[in-house]
C-alpha cells in the first residue's frame, strides 16, 4: 500500500516528482534534520527554519503562505510521522544478525530476514523454518524485519505495560491499566489492536485514493496550465502585432484626415481674413468722411447766415441723407469661427478600422425561476411602465398611418398580446379566489377546478413560447431594416447638429451687429441734433420773409 502513494508525475511541474525523495529536505537538499510541518503542509528541517519567523507568523519558502507559531515557539511542531520514516530509513542501515545462527543483514535484505516481535529477535529465513515452525511458537508474531515493532512503540510509556486495545474516540492505544482508569461510557469506543489495525488500514487506503485522485486532477490542471500559458504566449504576439498594425493604420489615416483638415482651416481662415479686411478698408473709408460732413455741418451753423444757410444748407442735408444711403456694410460678412467638424472628420475616417458604427442587438434574458402569486409581472410596477411605455409608443407609430412591415408587425403583436393578457388575468383572478377561499374561508377546494387551472396554465404556457418564437424568427428582416434606418437617423442627426451650429452663427452674427449699432449710434445722435438745431432756423426764416 505505502509503496503505491509516491506515482510518477512525469515532467508535469518544473521539480521532477519522479527523483523527488519524500525524506529530503527542499531547501538543504538532505535527510531531515527535526522535519517540521507548515500550515500548508510543506515539510523543511528546522535548521533551515531558524531565523525566518516574524511577528509568530512563518512563511514558506516554497509557496509563500504563512504559517502562525502557537505559543512562545520559534519554529512550527516537530512532524512525528515524518520523524518517524527517518528513524525508521536510518535503521535500514543497521546490521542485525540472526539470533540463531548469527547471519548477518540488514533491513535492506527484509525478503531475507524476519524479525519475532514476541521473542523480540531477528531470524533468518533459514532458522525461521526450522525453529519457529514448532507448535509452541505458534503464537508467536512474526513480521519482516522492516517492519518490526520497536519496543517504545509496543509497551505504554506511563505504565510500561503492553498494549492490548485501541481507542477510537480518542485515537491512542491503550493498555490494561489505561483501559480500567478510563471512564466506563468510553471503554464501548475500545477495540483490540488487530481489528483497529486493520480498519486503520482501509481508512488510510481510501484516504490515498482520495489523495491519487487530487494527484491525478492536479497533474491535469498543471498540463492545462501550462498549455494556457503557451496560449496566451502565442495570443499576445498576435495581439500586439494586430494592435502595432492598426495602431500604424490609425496613424496614416489620421496623419492624412490632418493633412486635409490643416489645409480646410487654412482655406477657411484666408477666405475670412480676406473678406473681413476689405470690409475693414471700407469701414475705415468711410469714417473720416462722416467724421468731416459732421465738422462740415458743426462749422457751417455757426459761421453762415440765414441767407447762407438757405442758399447751400438744403445741399448739406441732402448730401448726408445720401451718405446715410449708401450701402455700408456694417454687418460681418463672415464669422471669425474656424470650423472645420475636425472630431466628425476624425471620426469618420476611423469608423471603418474601428466598426464604430456597428450596432450590437441587444440581448434578451428569460428568467425560469416561478414567482409567487404576489410576484406575478402583471401586478410589479415595473412591467406596468414597461407595458404602458409599448402601448403608447405603438399607438403613435400605429396613427402615423404609414404601413411598414414594423408597423403590420406591432398591429398582429398587440392582437394576440391582448388576448394572451385578458387569459392570464382571468387566471388569475381564479387563483386568487381559490387562494382566499382556502387560506380565509378554509373552504374545500375541487380538485377538478383546481386541474382545469393548471391545464390552462399550461396552454397559455404553451401559447406564450409559440408567440415568443414568432417574434424572435422576424430578428433577422427588421436588423435589416434597422441597419438601413440607422444610417437615416445618423444623418439626420448631423444635419440636426449643423442647424444648431447655423443658429448658434446668426446669433454670434447678431452680437457683432449690435456691438456696431452702439459704436455709431453716438454719430448718429449727433447728427439729429445738428437737424434739430438747423429746422427752427429755417421755420423762423420763412416765418419772417414778407
């Protein structure tokens, strides 16, 4: 049995398990020295321990995982059973000499030595024969010499009697004084040696099965694992050569999408810089002029007489209603804003290498699990909003009046979604009413009624998965469809978002109109004073004139 635990793993881990010795230590690479036992059960020398504990907490130098040291200790307990195989491995190298004949051995040889453990002397296979085969060493225990009993591990170390018993309850062997000093309830747990030997070994046996299975499902991940990372070593080679290469595309589409932007902008901004300094040449024309006819008319109130003034002033103020006339153009005849819709450009060059403009269907989710009565879609308010939102989205595609096979669709859809609703009420209102009379009224309820509830259940059940099933077989004709309308609504959009930037202009132009109607309109108040104080004049001179 103990020779079948250690299986051959192959090269499944970077340790080679095959030459792995169980009583080697990893670390110092020699028979352990007081092996100790981790809490991850990695076993190392207690030499090769000292000096790594920190704050009661140990790691291991295999794994890493921490271990805590109970108690004022500085190194985890002593590991009995491997302790045990080391003293055990340590007197294979004894030489024993048969207590007959004095043949010389070892325990390497134990398919040529026994040992008696009730003489407690070794035998060769030869005096075996012929000394222990009399009929008063008929019960005598004999065993190879690899396994014989050691003498502390056959009498009870407290009253140095042999023992004779097995406590199940407490997992220790017992002898006679120990079994009369325990109490009378546990000595029912007590068996013989023998028989507790022997279901020790079944136990331990199906324990290693246990254990070779985890082997065996350890061994298939470790494969699996390092196929993974094969994988993965193969996938990031093609992932950063599919990023390098769309990354080197990005770049020429965008370097040249840049180029035809630099070259839109600069196109837009000489056009502008161009009109708005001839209207700035005009503009700046024509305020010396107005600026004179003012001083003009200033200096010709106070210097002419009435005479004068009625001989050239009617000329003066013809003269400036056709200066006031003429066609200035004080309006910008362009904005100052550069627009070149460079993120829709940007965006649209790179649609093709980044399918930005595909859509995904949405997924749709069905949940099997069976609520209660109080749980039923019909009475949550969710799938009242979610029901009242379809029901008033399809009335107004339905009133639109245009027949489309969406709309042929919803028409058919709502039919046979009504009738599916007016029988699943009129269940449940049933279920209901039988529901109050056996929880209230305690009434007796018919089992026939109650059948014919269930059957219809299970028809509308049934109507439901055949009506879901339609509508899911018409996927495919309206994503076509969809697709199509998609690219409508895209574009209306962007004419959309381009009538919001058309007004946006007129507004920044109508900003630049009312900065330049208070620039003139102090000449323009100047001027009507200058026709306030020329009018009274002229009324009193043909007032005077006989």
């Amino acid at each position: 049995m103990a020779g079948g635990i250690f299986t051959n793993l192959g090269s499944l881990c970077n340790v080679d398990c095959a030459n792995i010795h169980p009583l080697v230590c990893h670390l110092c690479r020699e028979q352990y020295q007081s092996p100790c036992l981790l809490d991850c059960y990695h076993i190392f020398c207690a030499r090769c321990l000292r000096g790594r504990t920190n704050d009661s907490r140990l790691s291991c130098p295999l794994c890493g995982y921490p271990s805590t040291i109970k108690g004022s200790n500085t190194l985890p307990p002593e590991d009995r059973l491997l302790k045990f195989l080391v003293d055990n491995n340590a007197d294979t190298e004894e030489i024993v000499q048969c207590a007959n004949c004095d043949q010389e051995s070892n325990e390497k040889d134990s398919g040529v030595m026994y040992y008696c453990n009730t003489c407690s002397q070794p035998l060769c296979a030869t005096c075996r024969e012929l000394t222990h085969k009399a009929r008063m060493f008929s019960q005598h225990e004999i065993v190879s010499l690899g396994k014989r009993t050691k003498s502390k591990h056959r009498k009870c170390s407290l009253h140095e009697e042999p023992y004779i018993l097995f406590s199940t309850e407490n997992k220790s062997m017992l002898c006679i004084k120990c079994f009369r000093d325990m109490q009378v309830e546990s000595r029912s747990h007590c068996i013989d040696i023998e028989t507790a030997y022997a279901q020790g070994c079944e136990m331990l046996d199906q324990a290693v099965l246990v254990v070779k299975e985890l082997q065996t499902s350890t061994g298939e991940a470790i494969h699996l694992l390092r196929a993974m990372i094969g994988e993965v070593c193969l996938n990031v080679e093609e992932e950063e050569s599919a990023i390098c290469c769309l990354f080197n595309s990005l770049q020429e589409r965008l370097a040249e999408r840049k180029k035809i932007l630099l070259k839109a902008a600069q196109s837009q901004h000489e056009e502008k810089e161009k009109a708005l300094k001839e209207q700035l040449s005009h503009l700046t024309a024509l305020l010396p002029t107005l600026q004179v006819h003012l001083v003009t008319c200033s200096a010709f109130l106070g210097s002419a007489n009435k005479f004068e003034f009625l001989d050239m002033g009617y000329q003066l103020m013809e003269r400036l209603k056709r200066i006031v006339k003429l066609p200035h153009r004080l309006r910008p005849v362009q904005s100052s804003k550069i627009n070149t819709e460079y993120r829709n450009e940007f965006a649209r060059c790179l649609e093709p290498l980044l399918q930005i403009g595909q859509r995904c269907p949405p997924s749709v989710t069905v949940s099997c699990r069976s609520p209660s009565l109080s749980e039923m879609p019909l009475g949550s308010a969710y799938g009242r909003r979610a029901t009242s939102h379809r029901n008033i989205c399809t009335k107004v595609l339905l009133a639109e009046g245009r027949e489309t096979p969406f709309t042929e669709h919803c028409r058919n859809y709502e039919n046979t979604y009504r009738t599916l609703q007016t029988d699943i009420q009129n269940l449940k209102d049933q279920v209901q009413e039988l529901h109050r009379d056996l929880t209230k009224h305690h009434s007796i309820i018919n089992t026939d009624k109650m059948g014919e509830i269930l059957d219809k259940s299970l028809h509308i059940d049934n109507l439901i998965a055949a009506q879901y099933n339609t509508v899911e077989t018409t996927r495919v004709v309206f994503e076509e469809i969809w697709d199509e309308t998609f690219q409508r609504v895209t574009n209306e959009q962007e004419i959309y978002e381009a009538q919001l930037h058309d007004l946006m202009q007129l507004k920044q132009e109508n900003s630049y109109l009312t900065t330049i109607a208070r620039q003139i309109n102090p000449y323009i108040l100047s001027i009507a004073k200058v026709k306030e104080r020329i009018e009274p004049r002229a009324h009193y001179s043909y007032s005077t004139t006989p």
